[in-house]
C-alpha cells in the first residue's frame, strides 16, 4: 500500500492560490478588474454628485465639493495608513497560508480605525473645518457651500474608514469581489439618497447621502464577518483585548504611507492655493474640481486599483517565496494601467466640450480653461497609472519608505517649486499649474520604476511574533 504520510501533510487552506500557482497574468487580471470595476464606480458616483450640483446649483458648488474632498483626503488618508500596513501583513501571512495571523490583524485593524476616529477624526476635523477653508483661500461663495459638506463628512467619517478597511483587507487577502459587491452597492444607494437629497439640501445633501451609504455598506461587511461568511473572520475564541504587537506593525507599514498621502493631498491644496490667485480663481478651482477631481479620476480610480491588485500580488508570492513571480505581476498590472490610461486620454482630447457640459460646465471661462487642463491630463495619465502601479508593488512587499521619499520629490519639490519659480517671475496662468502637474506625475513615475527595480524589497521581512495568540 503505498504510505498516506505525504498526505496527511499537506495544508488546507482558505485562499485562493492562483495569485502564487499557475499563469501569472491571468491571475492579476482577476484580482484587478474588480478593484478597477469598484474604484470606477466609485468614481463615477463622485461625477454624477457633480453632475447634480452643478446643474441644479451651479458651478460654484463644484468648486466647494472639490475644495472639500482635497481637504478631507488629506486628513483621512493620514489616518487610514494604518489600511496599508495592514494589508502588507495579511498579504505576506496569506502567501505563507497562515490564516490566525490574517484574523488577528485584521481584527487589530478594526480596534484601530474606532479609536483613531472617536479621538482624532470626527471632534478635530469638525472644529477645524472652517480654518482649513480660509487655508485654501476659498472664494466666500464656495466657502459658503463647502462648510456644511467638510463638516458632515468629518463627523460621519467612520462608515467611511471601515469600508475602506475592510475592502483592502478582502483584496489583500485575494477576494477582490465581497468589495466590489458591497462598493457598488454603496454607490448605488449614495445615488439614490443624493438624487432626494441634493434638491432639497444642495451641497450637504450630497454629503449625507455619502455617509448613509459609506455607514450602510461597513455594517453589511462588519455582518458577514461576524457571521463568518468571508474568508477573513472575526471568531468568538479570538482575544478582543488591543494587541500592541500587531499595532505597532501597522503602524511601522502603514505610516509612511500616511505622511505619503498627506504629502500628496498638501500638495493638492497647495496648488489650490496657487488655483485660487489666478485671475479667474472661482471658473479656475472649478474646472479643476470637475477635470482633475473628477474626470481624471477615470484613470486615478482605476490605477489606484490596480495599487491594490499590485500590492496584494507582489506580498502574497514574496510571503510564498516566489519574488521573481512578485515582479511579473507588478509589470502585468502596470501594462492594464497603461491601456485604460490611452482610452481615457483619447477621450479627453476628442471629446472635452462635451465631458465638461455634462457637468453643466457652461460658463465661458470654465470650459475654457477645463478644455486646456484636459489635453494636459491626457499625457498626465500614462505617468500615474505606472506610477501608482509600481507603488503597489513596492507597498505590498513591505517598502513603504521609498514612495514615501518618492513623493515628497515628485508631488510637492517639483510642482509646487515650478510654481514658485514662475510666481516670483511673472503672474501665473491656469497652464502653468497644469505643466507643473504633468511634470509631477513624470518625476513619481521615474522614479518608482527605478526604485522597484533594485529589488531592495526582495529582503524585507513580517513578522507579529511576540503577539499574544
């Protein structure tokens, strides 16, 4: 009889291992268009916000959701960095088919998030909403209309931040559908609530909606977890208690990756500083809102979920002991990124007028300078989509120092210095921004490639021993 040892060795797991066995890319693509399809609904939810605010208020209004949104990502993506590191060691514990330390983590994550937001988020944010609208020097009309729409956002954020914990928990974990299924389903319902309430309370209408549904979505994941209906789970027999092992890994990963967004997001408002002392400043932050915030987010959006798919890829095969496979993964995702960023841009340059009428961009000056923002973006995109591609890659083996640097180079030193630099020459105009902008996106690009491909990440190591079990 032959000897059912080899057997009885093997290990079950609860993972899908197409990520670390088998054809690489076909594996990334089903990892990816899932996030891709999510972020751009997502996105496409933030357009049509726009779309009823601009119609039935008017351009102002676009200019307040846009100025808002720019402030509020730079304070909640500093406090969503911990996501990061926690999807850093549930890719790597995944890859090595350790399913405790995946549960535990997470669920370390979940202390996190409550606390960060009872203390920090919601009472700071709501008090400070109206120093950080005088920071960006809104107009009086948009700070008028963009108050009421930060507050409700800050104080209500924590549907928000749970959504987006979950989500980059699943993916990183390698179901990339359980997200898109509750994100879509949060879009749609934010549709719904924002197409009753934008009429009735313009701006703030639109935040409600977006909290309602943000909050709706997470108390559904947080169901199924408990329940044990995913394949990460919150079980009775865990230890509930704060395990500061597993929190300061999170920290330790996830914390440059914060300082990175809020160095991203400073330098946003930074120019919408700059956006702002332009001759046209409130048709100039407009057409930023609408072509920046919203219609590049076409390609931001997508790109940002390829990140994801990179991430979890590149910590999942390295975590198996495969980081050759981690980095063939990274270029697949980098080459999906670069095909949606053709097909967005073709239609920026072909099409603008009527991509910013559907925002009831009308007005003689906004589209006017929308349309010129657009052929820059156009470009703008192929540098992004790999920029944020190879970022994943690098995020998800561990090395969330070098983006961090990265950035700090690319989206502040080289947009905002070229605007400086013209400043002190010559007034501004709206193109200038605009080329500071590309230029930014091609320094982060470079960069990233070249950082990626020293394969420094190669040596990284996770761990959460010393954790109590």
């Amino acid at each position: 009889m032959a000897d059912p040892a080899p057997a009885a060795k093997q290990t079950t797991t609860p993972y899908d291992r197409s990520l670390v066995e088998g054809p690489i890319g076909p594996a990334v693509w089903k990892l990816a268009w899932p996030s891709m399809l999510q972020n751009a609904v997502a996105g496409l939810q933030g357009m049509v916000d726009h779309v009823l605010v601009g119609n039935l208020i008017g351009y102002t209004a676009n200019a307040a959701i846009g100025v808002s949104w720019q402030i509020f990502l730079v304070v909640i993506v500093f406090m969503a960095s911990l996501f990061t590191g926690q999807a850093v060691l549930v890719a790597r514990f995944v890859g090595a088919s350790q399913p405790d330390k995946v549960n535990r983590t997470v669920y370390q994550a979940f202390l996190t998030a409550l606390a960060m937001f009872a203390v920090l988020l919601a009472p700071i944010g709501y008090f400070a909403s109206p120093y950080l609208l005088d920071l960006v020097r809104a107009a009086p009309e948009v700070k008028a209309q963009a108050l009421p729409f930060l507050r409700i956002n800050f104080t209500f954020s924590l549907g928000m931040m749970l959504f987006f914990m979950l989500s980059s928990a699943l993916r990183a974990a390698g179901d990339a559908r359980t997200p898109l299924r509750l994100g879509v389903t949060m879009t749609l319902l934010n549709l719904g609530l924002n197409l009753v309430l934008v009429p009735r309370f313009g701006t703030a209408g639109s935040a409600m909606g977006t909290v309602i549904a943000s909050s709706t979505a997470s108390a559904v994941a947080l169901y199924l977890l408990f329940k044990g209906k995913l394949v990460i789970r919150f079980q009775r027999d865990m230890d509930f208690r704060p395990d500061w092992t597993v929190i300061r890994s999170l920290f330790r990963f996830g914390l440059p990756t914060g300082v990175q967004g809020i160095a991203m997001n400073v330098a946003g408002v930074m120019l919408l500083r700059y956006i702002g002392s332009l001759e046209h400043s409130a048709a100039a932050q407009a057409a930023y809102a609408i072509g920046y915030t919203e219609l590049f987010s076409l390609i931001t959006w997508t790109s940002v979920g390829l990140m994801g798919a990179a991430a979890t890829v590149a910590g999942q095969n390295l975590g198996a002991g495969h980081p050759e496979r981690a980095m063939q993964g990274v270029h697949a995702a980098s080459k999906i990124g670069l095909r949606v960023a053709l097909a967005v841009g073709l239609a920026f340059i072909a099409v603008p007028h009527f991509l910013l009428g559907l925002f009831g961009a009308t007005d003689a000056a906004v589209a006017t300078i929308g349309e010129e923002l657009l052929q820059y973006l156009a470009l703008s995109g192929f540098f992004i989509t790999v920029a944020l591609t190879y970022t994943g890659g690098l995020q998800g083996t561990g090395d969330t120092r070098s983006p961090l640097f990265i950035t700090l180079a690319s989206q502040i030193a080289v947009p905002l210095g070229l605007c400086a630099l013209i400043e002190s020459i010559r007034p501004l105009v709206a193109t200038d921004i605009w080329l500071a902008i590309v230029l930014g996106h091609f320094t982060r690009c470079v960069l990233t490639v070249l950082r990626f491909r020293q394969g420094r990440w190669r040596q990284i190591k996770v761990e959460i021993e010393g954790a109590h079990a």
